[in-house]
C-alpha cells in the first residue's frame, strides 16, 4: 500500500527516492521508474493544492 | 536380447548410464526411463487440464503471446494521438505536405525460466497390490503447475502496482466508491488515449466498497443498490471493458499468515485479451515455447525411494506503456 506522502521538503525527496528504488526492484526500467514517478509527484502535488482549497 | 543396445540405436533411444547388458531387461526400466528425462505425457496431461479459477484469473489479468526466449517490441512513445489542430496538415500552394514520422524505441527482452521440483517420496502414495497407482505424477505435475501461476501472478501483480499513479481515497458511507474508480478510469483514458480494459478490484477493496454502500449511515440511500453490483454491472456503470475481482491468497512459509495477493487497492489499465508484440496494451506475458514444445515442461527424475518431479515455463510479464496505469489506495478513514 502506498504510504502517505510526507509534509516537509527533504522527507518528500527520501520519499520519492525510496519510491523510485522500489519501481525498478519491482521490475521497471530506470527510465519508466523515473517517469511513474515525475508523474506520482504531479499527481501529489495537484492533490494538496485540493485539499488545501 | 543380444543385440539390444545395437537395436535400441536404431529406433534412436537413448538409455542413461551405462549400456545394458546382457539378460538384462532395461528398457522398461522407470529409472532410465525417466532419469531426469523430459516427461511428455505428464506435460500434455497439463496441457489438457482445464484451467483452475486462478489460471483464468491469471490469464485475463496478463494476456499472453507466444514468443521467442529472446525478443523485441517497439516501446510505444507518447505519439499517437498527435494531432495537427494548427491546420498544419494543410498544404499550401506550391509547399510539400508536412511530413511526420512515428519514433517507437526497439526494446529486447528475454523470458525468464521458472520452476519448481517437488521430491515425492514413495511410502506416501496410495498402493493396490503392492503396486502404485498409476498417474500419481499427474497429481503431482498439477499442484506445482498451480504454484507457478501463483508465483507468477504475484509476481505481475507487483511489476502493475509500481507501473501505477496512486491517489489515496477514503471509502465510507460519506463518500462515493464508484465515482472515485469512474475518475481513476477517465484520468486512464485521458493518460492511454484509449478506455481502460480491465479494471481490478482487491478483495479487501470491495468488502470496503460493499460496507461503504450498505451503511446505514449513508445519506443517499439511493446508491445502496450499488453494494448489490455484479461485476458486469460495475464493468457498466464504470465504462470498462470489465472488473476482475482480485480475490487470490498466498502465503510465504509453512505456518505463516495468509495474506491477500492484492489489498486496499484497485488498478486500472488497458490490455487486450489476443496481444501481439506491437499493440499498444499496458501489460503483456510473453511466454516462450520451452522443451517439448508447448508452455509447460515436465521432467521426472526416479529414485530408488523417491521421485524428483520438475515442473517448468519460461515468461516475462513486462509493460511496454507505463501512460494510463492508475491505482486507488483506499481506506476507510
């Protein structure tokens, strides 16, 4: 299950970076991975500026 | 019996070990017979099996295609729904046609060779007369065949689950299930090109659907019919092509908790039931032939007291378009 997406600036970067390792050992190219992954952020990114209002 | 090696080199059997010798009945011998030899009647008997419930769940989750043990498919770039909305496509007096190419990136797999062997011992099979019943390998062949598929499903289900954009939402009597998984399957239509074909529902997803629809709690009281749903009739009210209920178990040691091979979860993603190399599915099987011919392969090797049974296939669930996979993480606060 996905975790949560952390509040502050660094704990989001280790977040993505754990999120990024675990695509590729799950079986995804780098370059997919790093792509899921931009588009994970922006999918984060436009769900907090939801809920902030 | 005299000539019998020499005879035996004329019908092209091969016998293990040493040569046999004279007196010496050896080719019906079990133990040469199958030492360690490919068993084509055991992997045909597979072959004719008919499909357990998980095979099929496994086959309509991953379709698969025939290929070689190494093989290529173009990787489809984000092109084709390029369109000349500029009026580009135009031609102007005396100019050429805009000219357009596709660039899809040559990709090279291979299939991994999977498989288990299972060492049966022979004081643990039924006997009449001193004699073993016959078409115990069967039995045997059957069970690590479904292990596989389990292994394999679980596998695929992982490669999905890290292929999908997630967005967390909450299922209770104060939200709507169904609208968030029709948003999951148009943000896949708008991220494919095309409308998803399946979409998967986790067990533990859909006791959380049903609790959320049959609460007493709910204010739309009208929507509680939707707790009722078949999965054709969610695949309707969705617009998909269909929802498979993802309800398999697995366990990863003797003795340890069951666990469900899919959760709190849903997935949507587009993939045809007959793949070819090039269509453009989000994910695919590629199984190649291995010996003997067909999917499966079965080798028998005999022991004086026990029998090694191998059970083997060569596949690869890859995903050649990452656009369109999305997944819902749901909870229930």
């Amino acid at each position: 299950m996905a975790k949560k997406t952390p509040a502050t600036e660094a704990d989001k970067e280790d977040y993505y970076d754990a999120l990024l390792a675990q695509k590729i050992a799950a079986g995804l190219s780098k370059e997919d991975a790093e792509t899921v992954v931009k588009w994970q952020r922006e999918e984060d990114e436009k769900t907090s500026e939801k809920e902030q209002g | 019996m005299k000539h019998l090696d020499k005879l035996l080199l004329f019908t092209g059997a091969t016998i293990a070990g040493t040569s046999p010798e004279l007196g010496q009945i050896s080719v019906a011998n079990a133990a040469q017979n199958y030492a360690g030899s490919l068993a084509q009647d055991v992997a045909g008997y597979l072959a004719g099996l008919p499909s357990t419930d998980e095979e099929v769940l496994f086959n309509m989750l991953f379709p698969g295609l025939q290929t070689n043990d190494f093989f290529q498919f173009a990787k489809a770039d984000d092109e084709a729904f390029l369109t000349e909305a500029d009026d580009s496509d135009i031609r102007a007096i005396g100019a050429s046609f805009k000219r357009v190419e596709y660039r899809g990136t040559t990709v090279t797999e291979r299939t991994r060779q999977k498989g288990l062997t299972w060492r049966v011992d022979h004081k643990t099979l039924p006997k009449v007369n001193g004699q073993v019943v016959s078409g115990w390998e069967n039995r045997y062949a059957a069970a690590l065949k479904n292990r596989l598929v389990r292994a394999d499903k679980v596998r695929g289900l992982a490669l999905l689950d890290a292929s999908a954009v997630n967005a967390n939402k909450v299922w209770s009597a104060a939200t709507n299930p169904d609208g968030d998984m029709r948003e999951m399957v148009s943000a896949t239509r708008t991220a494919m090109g095309q409308m998803p074909t399946h979409l998967v529902l986790g067990y533990m997803a859909q006791q959380l659907r049903q609790d959320a629809y049959e609460a007493a709690t709910r204010a739309n009281h009208n929507m509680s019919k939707h707790a009722d749903y078949t999965m054709e009739q969610l695949a309707a009210y969705l617009g998909t092509k269909k929802v498979i209920l993802e309800d398999g178990i697995k366990q990863t040691a003797k003795g340890a908790t069951k666990a469900n091979t899919t959760g709190l979860v849903a997935y949507s993603y587009h993939a045809t039931d007959s793949p070819i190399l090039d269509d453009p599915s989000n994910i695919k099987r590629a199984w190649s032939p291995v010996d003997g011919g067909g999917e499966w392969a079965v080798s028998i090797k005999e022991q004086t007291v026990f029998t090694d049974i191998t059970v083997w296939h060569e596949s690869l669930i890859f995903v050649p378009i990452v656009a369109g996979i999305r997944k819902l993480t749901v909870s229930a606060s």
